[in-house]
C-alpha cells in the first residue's frame, strides 16, 4: 500500500455556469475574428493564435481520504505558449493558497494542454508567483513548430486605448481561438501599473493574451487578487470581476491586464513552486466571535477571535496572551471574524507574514483594550508534511501528531501517541476497528508516544508474534481499547523439517 497526496480547490461549478450562461446570452461575443476590426488586430490574431491554448485540469484533495480519492472537479483556463520549449504562461487560479485542511483543500494535477483541432498534450507546473497570480506550465513533450511569442514594449495605455484580449471558446466548440476588441476603461497603479478592459470576457479568456492596437503581444489577462476580505454576500459589482470571486474561492480579484513588463524576468526562469514553503504561525486555538457571544458580552466590535487556548511556548504564549482574550483587529485592520468558516482567513494572513516578523494585535481583556506586538515563528509541521511510517503487517499508515489534529480534534497540549493516517481496507487494523485520525496511545501494553515508539512496539509484536493484541486509542473525545487479531504469516522458522 503506498499513499498518494495530492494537491484546494479555487475553481467551482458556478464559474462553469456562468461560462455557459454567457455564451447563451452573448453569443455575439464568439462572432468570426475580423467583424469590426482593424487589419492590424486581423493580422495580429491569424499570426498568434497557434500560440493560444486551453488547459484543462483535474482537481483533487491535497490528502486523499481514507477509502478512496475524494472529490474529484474536473475544470479549464486559457493560456499562452510563450516559447517553442513548450513554455506556457497562464493564472495561478487553480493553485491552493498556502494553508488549509489538506482534506478538504484541492489541488490541480493531470494538466492536459489543448489546441484547436489537435491531440491534447501532457504538461506540468513548472513555475508559480503568487504575488502576480500567474504560474507557469511546460509541455512535457512538445511537438516541432511551436512559435516564440516576441513581446511589443507595452506602451503607457491610458483610459479609451484600443487593445483586444484572445481566449478560447468552451469545450463543445473544441476549444477554438478567439478575439475580444475592446478599449482600456481604468488604470491602477497600485500595487502595480495594470489595466482594466471594457469587455464581458464570456469565453475562457483569463490567462489568455491581449494584443496592442497594431496587434502586438503586449501582456495577458491575470487576476488581480484581492487582500482584503470581501464582505459577506456581496461581490465586486464589475461584471468581469465575478468570475475572479468564483475562481479564487475565498478572495476575489479583478481581471486585468498584465503588461509583460511585469513577468519579463520570469520568462528564462519560471519562479519555483514552494514545497515546502515556510508559514508562520501565532499558537492559539481559536473560536469565532459570534454574534450571541458579543451581545452577551455588550462588544461594540464587528467581530473578533476568541482566544480558546495557548499553546505553551508559541508566540502567543510569550506576547502574553491568554485563554478568553478576544482579538479584534491585526495591523489595524478589524478583524470581523463572527463564523468558523471565516477562520481560516486569519489564519492564512499570519502563516503568509513569515517566520521571525512581527505583527501587531489588539485585544480585548475582561472587556479593556490592549495591544501586543508578537514575533511569529516558524510554524510546526502539517498533517502535508508530517512524517509518517507504515505497517504493512497491520496494513494502515501513521504520522506524528500536528498543529492540525490539535486545533481539528480539540486536543489538549502535550498529547503524545501516532495519528492513524489511512487504513488498508482488509487489513488487521480496519478489521479489528481502527479508524482513520484515531491517535494510538499503546499497542500491546508499551507506551507508543511517537513514531519511534510506534516502531518499537510492532517490532516486539513481529518478534513475539501473539494471537492478537490490544491498542489503547483515542478517539476524538473518548479514549478506547481495540483489540486487534493478528494471524501472522507462517515463517521458515515455523515449518518443521521431514
């Protein structure tokens, strides 16, 4: 038995409706390249449409669940060969943010490359900047004949400047190229110089590639993610600004342009793709400011987070916080925090400041104002990364104990055993009970505090080889004795000779 992780899903069947919906509604917008436009743009889309392609994807749990794969979304974007290596640049939107229940959290693999009336291609990630929101695949075997893109200097756009963004059509249309004339309406400059685009992107065009006036590449259609938290049932009321809330899950951001001066450096070498990146982290189990709570309490706050418990010698523990502190606000900004789905927002903004940088809290004590500056340090490992071993004799998968299963089971400081990772369908573990996230405490009457002692106790089983025998487990609240038969297989040793 071997275990596969996976990579959260950004992606959701609404985007996909809303996909649909627009080609039923406008179908002008998929109208033959050429009606309406300048020779130039004609001349500049017959020239770089063979570097235009979709990209479909497959998303699935970071940590495939016990008795099967877990939910599987099938989902596609556009995207831009940008060299004839088989270099394609496209959105980071299918990408997970750092952090999450890697059980529920999705991730993309299986990338398939397609282009208008040709066999897809295999590809993989190569690349990933999450500053920009783009990331970076390479075709793993890329077919002669691909075109280098030659990058226009992008000139200083300004309000009412033609530009046109090419995309591709749906799957039912085989995912054919096309054109969208339309003229900048807003320029930012914050954080960077970017430019919003007076069209309804109907087709699959984020991450598809925009062409100046002349029909000269000049950059592609990013989403601009947004920081801060969007209020609860409204989105960005920019029509084009819907798909990106859809496509990020958690933030929206605004399709724009990115001029290709911002990701001219990464052309040569795609920034790497984190695997194991370092996350902050504060050491607080924490609970939503509900709204009862805050009445209760007479809080003049939009919400906060109510300190449940401090993990001993985490930061929070040394800026003296304690339990039933409630944080109400993070670098100055409110913290409006009232449901447990909203956790994890916070969470990602600490794990996002990085080790040995500090941040500033207020807090409201027996109902006083106060402020605390904490260091943050490295967080300890996920159940990603946690180091595991495997028994093919009882047939299961254990891992050390993680900040997850603490703040996910409730568990108190301290508490020592192995969390059961996955369980062989037919092996002695599932038959004698265990269960997928119960924490053995002793198998056999030795004490099993970690993987060490994991290993220990099963090699004193293989060695004395009983009928069965007992392990002593947690089990969300309650703690249990299973016992386990363990028919071991006949040895050399055990024949006797003629």
């Amino acid at each position: 038995m071997r275990r596969r992780r996976y990579h959260h899903e950004k992606m959701t069947s609404a985007r996909r409706m809303v996909f649909g919906a627009a080609l039923l509604l406008a179908p002008a917008s998929a109208r033959a390249a050429g009606e309406g436009m300048s020779a130039e743009l004609r001349q500049g889309f017959a020239m770089h449409k063979g570097n235009i392609v979709a990209i479909t994807y497959t998303l699935r749990p970071l940590e495939k669940p016990t008795g099967g794969e877990g939910r599987k979304v099938e989902d596609a974007l556009c995207g831009v060969i940008v060299d004839a290596s088989g270099l394609i640049l496209t959105s980071g939107d299918p990408f997970p943010d750092l952090g999450g229940d890697p059980r529920h959290t999705l991730g993309p693999v299986e990338f398939k490359v397609h282009r208008a009336g040709r066999a897809p291609l295999d590809a993989e990630p190569v690349g990933l900047d999450r500053d920009l929101n783009l990331a970076w695949l390479r075709l793993k075997s890329p077919p002669a004949g691909l075109a280098a893109l030659e990058w226009a200097d992008a000139e200083r756009l300004e309000v009412g400047d033609e530009v046109a963004v090419m995309g591709v059509m749906s799957r039912n249309y085989d995912f054919a190229p096309v054109i969208h004339p339309t003229v900048v309406n807003a320029v930012v400059d914050k954080p960077r110089r970017m430019y919003s685009v007076d069209a309804h992107l109907n087709d699959f065009s984020i991450g598809g590639l925009v062409l100046s006036s002349r029909g000269k590449p000049i950059g592609i259609i990013g989403e601009d993610v947004l920081k801060e938290r969007v209020p609860d049932g409204t989105l960005p009321r920019n029509p084009l600004s819907i798909l990106g809330s859809m496509a990020q899950g958690r933030r929206p951001g605004y399709p724009m342009i990115f001029t290709s001066a911002l990701f001219a450096s990464q052309l040569g070498s795609p920034p790497p793709i984190e695997k194991d990146p370092k996350r902050s982290w504060l050491g607080i189990i924490m609970q939503p400011l509900s709204e009862d709570l805050s009445a209760y309490w007479k809080l003049d706050v939009e919400g906060g987070i109510i300190v449940a418990s401090v993990l001993d010698g985490s930061p929070a523990d040394k800026a003296g916080l304690r339990p039933a502190d409630i944080l109400v606000a993070l670098e100055g900004e409110s913290l409006r925090v009232r449901r447990d789905e909203e956790l994890p927002e916070f969470r990602r903004k600490i794990e996002r400041v990085g080790p040995g940088m500090a941040v500033s809290l207020e807090y409201l004590r027996q109902g006083e104002r106060h402020n605390a500056t904490v260091t943050l340090a490295e967080a300890p490992r996920t159940a990603v990364t946690a180091a595991e071993r495997e028994d093919e004799d009882l047939g299961l998968i254990v891992r050390e104990i993680t900040l997850d299963d603490i703040q996910g089971q409730a568990l108190e400081p301290g508490v020592t055993g192995v969390v059961v990772a996955e369980v062989d369908g037919g092996g002695w573990a599932r038959i004698g009970g265990l269960d997928a996230d119960d924490i053995i405490q002793a198998i056999g009457g030795v004490s099993v505090a970690n993987l060490e002692d994991f290993q220990v106790a099963m090699d004193r089983l293989r060695k004395t080889r009983p009928d069965s025998t007992v392990m002593f487990v947690r089990r969300r609240t309650e703690t249990l004795f299973v016992r386990m038969r363990t028919p071991w297989r006949p040895t050399p040793a055990d024949s006797s000779l003629p």
